[in-house]
C-alpha cells in the first residue's frame, strides 16, 4: 500500500508522537509498503529505512495568531501546514492517510473525497472541539490509544472507537538480570513483585497512578508504588499508592535518587 504518516511536528520537535510516527514508518517501509513521512519545515531527522519519503512543508507557528485559546491556535498552526502540503496529498493519491490529531479532520477528508484515500486516526488526548463528532463518524478508522482515552471519546460525542494502544520496542525493553544494588538504594525487598515507575506520572492522561483505581488487577497484586520525584502531583500520587500498596505508600524519592533509576531497569519485574 501507499501510505501517508500526516504529522506537522514529526520534522520540528521530539515527543512521544513524534517517536510513533518514525517507529511505524521504519516498520511499515520494511514489511514492503510505500511510506510517505509528513512533517513540517524542521531540522530533525532520524535513521530510517531508506524506503521512507521524508516531505516538509512551511507552516505559521501558533504563537502568530491571536490568543482564542491553545486549540484555537493549534488549529490555525495546522490549517497553515495543511494547507501547503495539500496538492502533494492529492498528487500522490495515498491508500491510507494516517493521523494523530484531530486537527487534521478537515484536510484528510477532503483529500479523501478527492482521491479514495482512507483515512485513520488514533486518537491520544481530548483535544476536542465544535464538530469533532461529526467529522469523526465520518472517518475509515477511529482508534484510541486506551480504553481510558476511548471512554473519553465515547463520553464527549457518542462515538466508540477500537482500543489500540502504543506499540513497545522490544529490542530495547527486555528483561534483563535483577539489580539488588537498586533495590536496596530504593528499599525495595527481594520478594516485591512489581516496580512501577512511572514516567509519565505528572500528566494526568499518560500515568499510572491517575488510572490506578481502573485497574483492580495491580491490587490484586500487591503492587509497591513509589513516586520517582517530588512535584505538585506528589499528594496525588501518595494517595494513589497508599491505595494500592500492601504495606501503605512510601516517601518519593529525592532528586538526587533519579540519575540511578535508569539501572532499575535490570529488574525483570521492573516496567517503566
């Protein structure tokens, strides 16, 4: 298949989404498909298969625009990008238009009734806007990347999308030998099962702890938490642990204990 990966900032920041998109298009470009990689007017670039197309485009930043709120100017940042990548959109005539960003509803399915193109989304927020139900039932594919994020979605315009969530680099996140070293440095015991550290534990739609309560079987476990840094989130996390901890909730680690988090990655019991 012929397949466009549409995001602006892939070329212009790094990220999560950003990582995804480089991931899939590498993957996608060695299982025999012909990838299209859009981005915006950027520097950044990282190895790749040599089948991928890098394309950029010029684009206003949000800053420009006047300040109706965050998604106002993220809107109008996209409409400018999309605006300037359309008649390469239309030229290549995709099977598959790919999408992280409901801003991108507008463009894709004009191309779409242009050209025969479906269009897939998956969904990773709630930047939802006037219309985003409606154009949303009109796409090929609504996906989520949670069922978190797909209850979100059904509970603001109806719509139930498919639970598809992020995929892991397997090469890079194995099980590796047990580190008693870093066990004893964070006072964990020998028989804990599970260590969870949280990355993302200050962004309440990514972290562990938010969702804690929606999952019974980290309970049923007796899962340890123990929050990686002190921040404004921390009584929130506390609390989060204090619930799910056999033992109660333990203290959050200074930030001088962070630069030897990354070896607790030894543990095989360890997911970060």
């Amino acid at each position: 298949m012929k397949i466009a990966l549409y995001e602006m900032l892939v070329t212009v920041s790094y990220g999560g989404i950003q990582t995804t998109y480089w991931e899939t298009a590498g993957r996608l470009s060695r299982m025999g498909h012909e990838v299209h990689l859009y981005g915006g007017e950027g520097t950044i670039r990282r190895e790749i298969s040599n089948g991928v197309k890098i394309l950029t485009f010029p684009f206003t930043a949000r800053e420009k625009f006047p300040d109706l709120g965050s998604r106002f100017r993220k809107f109008a940042e996209r409409v400018t990008f999309g605006r300037n990548a359309l008649a390469t959109l239309l030229r290549n005539r995709y099977d598959v238009i790919y999408i992280r960003k409901p801003y991108e509803f507008p463009i894709s399915l004009y191309v779409r009734r242009k050209t025969g193109a479906k269009v897939v989304y998956r969904s990773g927020g709630t930047e939802f806007y006037p219309g985003y139900g409606y154009l949303a039932s009109r796409l090929d594919a609504l996906l989520a990347c949670s069922r978190y994020n797909a209850g979100q979605i059904r509970a603001y315009c109806g719509l139930e999308p498919e639970v598809l969530h992020n995929g892991v680099d397997t090469d890079r996140f194995v099980p590796l030998p047990r580190s008693s070293g870093v066990f004893r440095r964070l006072g964990l015991q020998d028989g804990d099962f599970v260590v969870m550290i949280d990355v993302a534990a200050f962004i309440t739609t990514m972290s562990f702890f938010a969702s804690a309560d929606t999952s019974p079987a980290a309970s049923a476990l007796g899962v340890r938490t123990k929050p990686a840094r002190m921040s404004t989130w921390s009584r929130t996390i506390s609390s989060c642990a204090r619930r799910l901890a056999t033992s109660g909730a333990t203290p959050p680690v200074s930030r001088r204990m962070n630069s030897s988090l990354r070896p607790a990655t030894v543990s095989p019991f360890c997911f970060t």
